[in-house]
C-alpha cells in the first residue's frame, strides 16, 4: 500500500481556491490513500462560533462531492480534515472517503485552546478497514494523549491517519514514541503558513511525515514545503506487536496495577 | 531542590568495587537526590537465576546498609537499583534511601526480555514525599508502557526517577515526550560500558538526562562519560497540569471513550 499526504497552506475561508489547489497537486504522484490536514479547506483560525458555522457542512454537502467525485476520479481514497455542522452543532471533523463511494467521519475528541468555544467534542474513536488495512484517524492535539492512539491500537488500528494543524514543536518527534509503544504507522499530514485573524497569530509547523512500527521515520518534510509526498508501507507489520521473543507490547501490559 | 544521576559503568559481579566507585563519585558535586542506574551494584548480564540469586539481598542487607550509612554521611538522598531477595523469590529493585534513613523500595513491573527468566515482577507503583516533593520511581523498560509514568502522574508524582540500563536507542528521546504528556521531571540514570557474557553482549547507551515538564531536556550527558551530574528543578512546577487556559493535561483526559 502506497500513503501519503498533502502538505500546504490552505487560503483562508476560499474552499474552491483550496479545492483547486489539491487537484493541482495530484499530477506527480498517486499513493491508495491521501491524507490532508486539519480544516483542510477552510483555514483553521476563526475568530469566533459565528464565523466558523458559515463555512460548516453537513455530510453530504457541496466539499463533500467534490471530494468523493475527486476520490473516483484519482482513484485516491482521500482523508482530510474539514469543519462539520451536524444540526446546531459544529465540529473539526476529518473525513476518509474512498474511491468506491465508501466514508468514515472521526470527530476530534480533544479540542486545543480556543476550539472549545467554537467546536462540540467528538465522542468516539473507531477503526475501518481498506484495502485491508485497518485505519484509525485522529485530528491534531489528540495526539498529546497516549490513551488515544492506544485506544486506536487496541481497537485493531495497523495505520493512524493524524490530520494536523501544529502550532507547538513537539509532536513529529512525539508520534515517533507513539509509534514505539504501540507499533502502528502514523500519518501526520500537517499544514505550512501563518493565520494573523482576530488577535491570535498561529504559526503551522509542516514537516508532515510518516512513521513506521518501532518508530521507524520513513518519510518528513520541511516546515515549508508543498505538495504531496508518498511511501510504500506494508500494514500488516503493525499487526506483530512483539519486541523480542520475551515481550509483547500489548501482553505485557499491568492493567491490574495501572490506574489510569 | 538539586538533582541529579552517576553515569558509571559498573563492574559485573563487583559490589565493593561498585561502592568504592561511587564513594570516589561524591567528592564533586552534591545535589539532594542521587539518582544511580538499574541493578547499579551488581551488573546486569547474569547467565541465569541461580548466578542472580547468589547477589541478592533482602532489605536491610549489607549492601542496603552501605548506601544508608553513605546517604547519611554525605546526606543526600540515594536512589538506586539493586538485586532483591524476598524469601524464594528475586526482584529487579530500586531503593530510594534518605540521609534520615528512610526508605522505599520499587520492584520493576515490567520485566524485560531475559529478565522474565531471572525475576518476579513488582505488582505496585506508588509515590512519597521527600523534601516536599512528590517521588515515584521507575526502572529500564518500564518507559515503553505510557500506562506506568500515567498512573504515577494521577499518584501525584511531580519526580519521576528512571533506573536504567539501557540496551535500546529510543528511551531518552521517548521520555521527552512522556514529560509533555504528563508534565513531570524525569530523571534517567543510564549505564555505559559492556557486558558480554553467556551469548548475550549488551551495549548499554549511557546518555543520562534529565527532563523538566513540557518536554525541556535540562541535561543530557554522552553515551560513555562518567561522574555525576546535577541541576537545579522546582518539583512544584510539576503540579501545574494546564497547558494554557483551555486545556489541562489530566481534566481534559477523555475516560468515557478510552478503552485502555
């Protein structure tokens, strides 16, 4: 299985612009599965409730189709992260959707710093497979909390599709622990540029990548570059989750003593 | 308060030798908790239990009663691996010994590789207080499991001190990230040298260090330097769980959808 991401700077509240963008991109590579990051299309800073319900959709809305019909066209499953409206709720949700018509939505359950004014929780992780592969997704911050990833391992998960928005430093060198203490590839598609709206000024971080079983980094980027990049990776090594002959990272576990 | 480790390689089987090293250790630098590496007095390579056994010690043995009278002479506090003996049984052990001539002794909970053939596991985690700060100790390949530094953290550990003899490359960058996720110091007192004995030759990675919450490496030694090495933290910070003003590392924890 060949996995990849798209690493660039969305514009602003211009879904068509970033739209466009991605269909640009795909003329060098084609990997099964895309992932994209956060809010892919519509930028990630919004000054408030109000403004980001604008750009909301529900599922199956106008983003949506285009990404399905760019899916079956490519031949692309794509995931990405995209701002969802579910009655009078919103969310940062990320959806995978294949190019058989096939889609999952993971709604982020661990919302950063002024995401909880503006977004309801998610409250469920999950995994699904494709192309036989079983695949988990997580959106961004999530990745600070070892329970959810090994919630995610314990589900099944062989392969972490992580849509991000980073602003702090420390979480490409994080997902290479995660990676070791739960033998799963990750995904981290993270996006470049700056968003200066309202008074808070985010600087996103790049250096998207893709890490394997062991914490093996396979694949990163600059903090600047675009476009999409791509591995072959085989998923069934996740499945092994043996260190050496004595210890087994799952088996090896003391929920009789832990308290967590 | 001062903390700090003694990088050393010990000599296999040696424990008077041991001792000497680390009373010759003391003559530089003297901070309030000493951190020494996993089975620091008697070598790690043991052929089998019955070579183990014959170094062990139950509490309060000899080797206990040098470090007491070393921890009180020089008074600092002593945290350090050891060979344990209770009753039939052997245990990959710590002990944290104070100038007053308190004690607390750690049992390695996860076992790794051969060790499952030589040891009983340790079937508790648990902190104290010592010059205010709240301790929990940790031993070698305990690190792997996120659980284990989580569930001292909700203990109330602000300390964390890491015993180790590490044989792998991961660890010392890993723990950065278990500072991040749990905002705690973590001090991890590795070994150098080589022990090749009975088919097994383990390299041991040196590279001691100390990390302060958020992931802030306060100090990080070479793979084969030896001495001891301190530096200054305010275990109070610790206590501090909030990254910024929405989001708290322990409240923001979603236990109604983890399933580990």
């Amino acid at each position: 299985m060949r996995i990849g991401f798209y690493q660039f700077s969305p514009a602003f509240g211009d879904i068509e612009k970033n739209l466009e963008m991605l269909r640009g991109s795909f003329a060098k590579e084609l990997p099964h599965i895309l992932v994209l990051p956060e809010l892919a299309f519509t930028g990630y800073n919004f000054v408030n409730r109000e403004e980001a319900i604008k750009y909301a959709e529900e599922i199956p809305g106008p983003l949506f189709e285009e990404i399905r019909s760019l899916s079956k066209e490519k031949g692309v499953a794509i995931s990405t992260g995209f701002l969802e409206r579910v009655g009078d709720n919103i969310y940062n949700s990320a959806v995978f959707v294949s190019p058989e018509g096939d889609y999952y939505v993971y709604r982020k359950v661990h919302l950063f710093y002024k995401e909880k004014e503006i977004f309801s929780p998610g409250d469920r992780l999950f995994v699904f497979e494709y192309r036989d592969a079983k695949i988990g997704m997580l959106i961004c911050f999530d990745w600070i909390f070892p329970e959810a990833m090994r919630t995610l391992t314990l589900m099944g998960a062989e392969v972490i599709l992580h849509h991000a928005n980073l602003v702090l430093p420390f979480c490409q060198d994080a997902m290479i622990t995660r990676s070791i203490e739960n033998r799963v590839f990750i995904v981290t598609a993270n996006r470049t540029g700056v968003e200066d709206r309202g008074g808070e000024r985010y600087v996103f971080t790049g250096r998207s990548q893709v890490v394997a079983p062991g914490g093996k980094l396979l694949l990163r980027v600059g903090d600047e570059v675009t476009g999409v990049f791509s591995v072959d990776i085989d998923p069934d090594i996740a499945g092994d989750k043996n260190i050496n002959r004595f210890n087994h990272l799952i088996m090896d576990r003391r929920q009789d003593i832990y308290r967590c």
